[in-house]
C-alpha cells in the first residue's frame, strides 16, 4: 500500500527465506519459497511499481542495531517496524529519542 500511496523509496532489512509455513500469514507465494525474503518482496513491489527505489539488507537488522552510530535507517524519514523483537523496538525508542528536531510538533 505504501508504494501505491507515493512513498518512492524502501530500505528492506531480513535475513530470513521464505518457507511454507509463512505463506498463510505473510504476502508471499509458493514460488518464492528459499528466497531471501527481501528479495522476494522487492519483486512484488517493483511490479507494483517499477520506478521504486530499494536499498536491500539480507542480514538481521539486530546486528546493526547494536552499533549506536551505525545508519541502519538509510537516511528514511519514516522506520516502521514489523518485527516481533523487543531489541528493535528498543532501539526505535532510542532514535526517536535522539531526533527531536525532526519530530512533529502539535500546534499550540
């Protein structure tokens, strides 16, 4: 939905593959079974719409996120996490913390 929507760029972490047992709850198909899932998920949106641009991570982002300096966000404005990992979520908390000046403002 997001790049019907307009957003042009993606940054994909996983290192994960595809397997059958995530077919019933995830947006992949039976021939994707054994690819990485990013790349998979690449396909899928690209032929959604092919002038996205789509910066691929094959790796656990929970590597990355132990390096406090490291740019795992790849200069995005937006990060949504769709990960069950409290580490991840922890290290948003972190980063949200750290960007005040880019927070929106409630009008007063």
């Amino acid at each position: 939905m997001l790049c019907r929507a307009g957003v042009r760029r993606f940054v994909l972490w996983d290192s994960a593959k595809v397997n059958p047992g995530i077919l019933v709850r995830q947006s992949y198909y039976a021939n994707d079974v054994g690819r990485p899932k990013v790349e998979a998920l690449r396909d899928q949106l690209v032929a959604i719409r092919p002038d996205l641009e789509i910066e691929l991570h094959n790796e656990n982002i929970t590597d990355c996120l132990a390096d406090a300096a490291a740019d795992w966000t790849g200069g995005s404005d937006y990060v949504l996490d769709a990960t069950a990992a409290t580490s991840v979520r922890q290290r948003l908390e972190i980063a949200w913390g750290q960007t005040k000046s880019r927070r929106p403002q409630s009008p007063r």
